[in-house]
C-alpha cells in the first residue's frame, strides 16, 4: 500500500525546513559577527605578533572543533603577561 501525505503535512514540512534554515543562517550571521569583533578586540588589546598568534589560533579552533587550542593560547598570553608585570615590579 503507498503511504501518501496530507497536504498539511507537506505544509509542515516545508515550515521546519525553512525554520531550520532561517536558524542555521540566524547563528552563522550571529557567530560570524562574533568572532569579526573578536578578533578586531585581540589587534586592538595585543601586539601584532601576539595578534596574528591568537587569530590563528582561532580559526584553527573552529577548524578542528577544538576550543582548547584557543584557550591554550589565551592562558600562554596571561602567563607571558604577568610574568612581565612581576618583572617589571622586581624592577621597581
């Protein structure tokens, strides 16, 4: 026997198709948007180099799913940082 819809399921089904999509682009727009002003925070914050380190950092993080690449690299700048702060009191 075939199986045939009604044409209110179909209806329902094009409306969670296009909701899903409307969704997808939604968050792509939104995470997009997020991360562009990230990373004009981290040339803004740190120097070119550290800049570039933590860009790439960044998008290799979203490369391979992988969050802990990124947060390596944040926690290497924070250590860099107040190693130079405690130099820089020891100076003083």
């Amino acid at each position: 026997m075939r199986k045939t819809r009604s044409i209110l399921e179909e209806l329902n089904q094009i409306s969670i198709d296009r909701d899903r999509d409307h969704v997808v682009e939604n968050r792509g727009d939104h995470v997009i948007n997020s991360a562009i002003h990230l990373v004009e925070q981290i040339e803004t914050y740190y120097d070119e180099k550290t800049a570039k380190d933590l860009t790439n950092r960044l998008i290799n993080s979203i490369k391979a799913k992988d969050p802990v690449k990124f947060s390596r690299g944040i926690k290497k700048v924070i250590k860099e940082s107040q190693r130079e702060q405690d130099e820089n009191q020891r100076d003083s």
